[in-house]
C-alpha cells in the first residue's frame, strides 16, 4: 500500500514540477505518522520543495494538497505544522490489502528488495570440543531468523557454519579424551584443569575404548591424534542433530582445515603482502590495520613462527569474498568486539568496500527458574545445553524467547514462563491467536460460511477495529524489508506480538459470526488474513503455527 501511494505521489508532484510550480525533487519523504490519529502516511514533500523553491512550505503545501484531493483513494488530505501533508485513505483502499494477502498466501510479505543479491550469513561456528549452550542456541535463532528474512526479502542467501577444526582447543580435546580412556583402563591419572572437564569426554572416551582398546597402546601423539578426531567429528554430528532439532540447518560447513590443505593461508598472506599490507617488525609479520581505523596493527606470524587466529580468519573471509558474497554477515558472540575493527580492516585490505561485511553480536543469556538463576558454569563442566533447554520448554518456545530482544542486548529466559500455557507466555498467546481463528473458520464452515464469500463484501470492512486490523497487516511487508535493510529480526518478534494482541483484542470486542451473514463472511476473510499473516511471521522465525492447541 505504501509503494501505491508512494508512486501517486510522485505522480501528483511531477505533475506539478512540469507545471513548474514546484522545483525537482529527488525523493517524496512518505512515511508512518507517529501519531496514526493524523492520518495514514504523512509527507514533508512542501518542505524539501520550500528549501530549494524559497517559498513557504504552507504554501507549497496547499498547492500539492489540492492536486492530491483530486485523486479518488483520499478520504482526506491535511495540511499540518510548518507543512506536513497528512494522507488519510478511503476504507475500500484498505481492504485491497486482504486480497492480496489471500491471493499470495504464504508468500505474502516477500519482496524483490535484495534484488537476488549474493548474502552470506555465517553463525554458531562453534569449536566442536562440547555440545552447544544457550549462548550458541541465541545465536543459532539469530542467524537463522535473519536468514529467513533475507531471503523473503530477496536476497540469494546461503548459510554457512565455520569448523574451528584445527588449534590447540583440538589438541585439548583429544587428550582430554585419552586421558578418560586410560581412567577407564584402570590407570591412576590426575586430570588436568586446562583439559575438557564435562561428563561428555567420559562419554566419548567409553566409546572409543570399546571400539578400539588399541589406542592405549598406541604413542602419545599418534593416541590423541585418534581421539580427536573421533571425539571432534562426534560433538560436531551432535551440534548438526541439535541443531536439526532447533529447525535450523545449514547450506555448507566449511572446514578451517581446508584452507590449510588448499594453502589459501599462505596465499593470504602473499596476497596482502603484494599490496603492500604487511611489514616485519621484531621478527614478527605484521598488518597494517590500523591504515584502516583500527587501534593498532596485528601480527599475522609471530616470531617463533606460530600463525595467529587472525591469519586463518583472513584467508577464510577472502575465500568468501571469492565465492562472491556481496554482503558477508558473521554472528559472533558479544565477547569478539573488539575483534570486529580489525576484520573489517581485512576485508578493506583485501580490496572490498568495508560495507560489504558486518558483524552482529550476540549477547549473553542468563536463565532462571521461579525467579532464581539457573548455575551456567562451563569450569566444571555442568553447563545447561542448548538440547537441555529445547527438550524441556520445546523447539518453538526456546526460538520465540531467545528472539524477544535485540540481538545486542542481555536477555533473561524465564525457563517456567516458556513452558506455561497461558497468556502470559508471548509465543504460546501468539500461536493461540492462530489456532482461535482456525477454530473461527471451521465453526463458520459448519454455518455454511467461507472465506472466499467473504472476499465479496470486503466493503463491509469500514469499522474502526477492522480498518485498524487491515492497517496493521499491510505494515507487514514494509516491516520484513526494513528488518532485511537493517539486519534486526528482533523486528518479527514484535510485530506478530503487536498483531496477535490486535487480533485478540479484536475478537473481545466484535463477533465475528452474527446474524449479519455477509459481514461475518468479510470479516472471516479479515481473521483468515490475520491467521495467514501470523503463520508467515512465525514461519520466518521457523516457529510453527498450529491449528488446534
């Protein structure tokens, strides 16, 4: 609706410049009024016209107010403080909206604003050395929902998890694991504090012995070699089931080995040192990040020839930059702060516009029970999993609960409050308004009522609360757009809230079934629309939406 009355008035002012009673003007300003009590859109056109025009913007304002009353989809228009134009719509404008919602179903909402744009959203990427925890399961929410959302708003996205594959924590692990087996053996071993302490390591290494009791026999090196490498590829196919659990899965899993076995670490390095990144300083290589606003320069090799993580994550944002990602998104942990300045030096000094990535951080989560804060401890191992979490509040709460806030800030997970059955429980209070109106539409069925009857009387649809409710709903695909524009699919959360509790209120204050047969047909049209447009929200938060609860 808004690109309906964007595209008239930039008919009416046109119009107007070729009259020349008003100047060129790049852009007509139409927007949401803060207060809706004004009107439908507002526009500040008069006043970007008075700047360049030297006339007053009241004026100006008069002059496109009247050219605008000409147009037949206008209820009113207002001028308003020093020269806003306030558009308030007819009735029947509105309810086009739920035509089109009931025509595109399940695609409404979509766009072509990415313009099939190459995206790539990569998230988790957890070390596999343990299962995964809250914190990850945010952000698996995160990125998938953002992924969603992209791709309904026209981008060609893939999602990506990075292996952290290779390093000392993988070393770690697999002598964590043959230091169990040898427990298990009977062997009297103190176990190291720097090893991995949870009772998933006791697990993994009771597999491994009776699989292949060999290994104890086995060199030291050659032993935790074997160890980790089963013990990694295990905990990763774990994180894939969970995951899969979390309705969440992913396009590729790209392996930091790989860039090791295809040499594109060195060739990263050759690469930024031929255009001039790079200098030597006390033995140690180093990157001019600082060229590129970062605080100081980083070393890449240091002296005693050990890579930095950084080296490896330059070469593995160059291979995306390769692969032709025209945005690269990473979802780190709120903990990788400081290191968002310096890849985004790095993908300048690869030659790319420093636009093309961004960085979204996730914040911590802290849960709670009946008010008391659930122990999180990583030290001892007795961390709550993210499997913990979904096995006991269920997939579709934990995803709604973990996407309540902005990304950027900490959130509480009320553990009892995801499992209630009530209206207290946001995602149970949503899906409910689906499942009501499913419940609408059989029961009218049962009255010889449908929906399809009701697209004829949409005109029925002039009241205050069914305007208001159309109005809300042809917000949604402006909201799905903005969300993808902005990276903040936090945005979906709080409209299929603001849309449920519309609905609910609705459905308190009018019947919708009455004596008035083709006003409950319209309006059986009007909460089939709502239905369909809560179902495209949750599904965009790979929340399912049930028709019986």
């Amino acid at each position: 609706m808004k690109k309906r009355v964007e595209a008239l008035l930039r008919q009416v002012i046109d119009e107007l410049v070729s009259q020349g009673q008003l100047p060129a003007i790049d852009s007509v300003g139409l927007s949401l009024p803060v207060n809706r009590d004004f009107g439908d859109y507002t526009t500040n056109v008069a006043m970007i016209a008075a700047s360049k025009f030297k006339r007053n913007p009241r004026e100006l304002a008069g002059v496109i107010k009247e050219a605008l009353e000409a147009n037949a989809i206008f209820a009113a228009v207002e001028v308003a403080g020093p020269g806003f134009i306030n558009l308030k719509l007819k009735p029947e404008m509105w309810t086009t909206v739920l035509a089109e919602i009931h025509e595109h179903k399940a695609s409404f909402g979509q766009s072509d604003f990415g313009q099939n744009q190459k995206v790539q959203v990569e998230f988790v990427s957890a070390n596999p050395t343990g299962p995964l925890h809250v914190g990850h399961g945010r952000g698996a929410a995160v990125g998938d929902t953002l992924a969603r959302i992209l791709k309904a708003a026209g981008f060609d996205v893939q999602r990506e998890y990075y292996i952290n594959d290779v390093g000392n924590q993988m070393n770690t692990l697999g002598r964590s694991v043959l230091l169990r087996m040898r427990q298990l053996d009977g062997q009297t071993i103190e176990f190291p504090t720097d090893a991995y302490q949870g009772d998933y390591i006791k697990d993994l290494a009771a597999e491994l012995k009776d699989q292949n009791p060999a290994i104890l026999a086995m060199a030291e090196d050659e032993a935790v070699a074997v160890c980790r490498k089963y013990a990694g590829d295990a905990i990763l196919s774990g994180i894939d089931a969970d995951l899969k659990q979390f309705n969440v899965s992913f396009d590729h899993w790209f392996s930091e080995g790989s860039l090791y076995v295809d040499d594109k670490v060195a060739k990263t390095i050759d690469y930024l040192n031929g255009r001039d990144q790079l200098f030597e300083e006390d033995g140690a290589l180093w990157f001019k990040t600082t060229a590129y606003g970062d605080d100081k320069d980083r070393v890449l090799r240091k002296q005693d020839g050990a890579l930095t993580y950084f080296t490896p994550d330059i070469a593995y944002h160059k291979d995306k930059l390769d692969r032709g990602f025209m945005k690269i998104i990473d979802i780190w942990g709120a903990d990788h702060h400081g290191y968002v300045p310096r890849m985004t030096a790095a993908i300048q000094a690869l030659g790319a516009e420093k636009e093309r990535f961004q960085a979204l951080l996730i914040q911590l989560v802290s849960l709670v029970r009946d008010g008391e804060p659930v122990s999180m401890s990583t030290r001892s191992g007795e961390f709550v999993t993210l499997k913990d979490v979904v096995d006991e509040v269920g997939k579709d709460a934990a995803r709604y609960f973990f996407m309540m806030r902005k990304c950027d800030a900490q959130l509480v997970f009320d553990l009892e409050l995801a499992k209630k059955k009530s209206d207290e429980n946001p995602v149970f209070y949503i899906q409910y308004a689906h499942a009501r109106i499913c419940s609408i539409i059989r029961n009218a069925a049962e009255q010889g009522l449908s929906v399809t009857d009701g697209l004829k009387h949409l005109n029925r649809l002039d009241g205050e609360d069914d305007q208001n409710l159309i109005k809300l709903m042809a917000g949604f695909p402006d909201m799905v757009a903005g969300s993808a524009r902005d990276l903040e699919p936090h945005r979906v959360s709080f409209y299929v809230q603001e849309l449920a509790t519309a609905f609910h209120s609705f459905y308190n204050k009018n019947r919708v079934i009455s004596d008035d047969r083709e006003l409950s047909s319209a309006r059986l049209a009007l909460v089939d629309a709502v239905r369909q447009v809560i179902a495209n929200a949750l599904d965009l938060m790979g929340i399912s939406a049930p028709e019986k609860m």
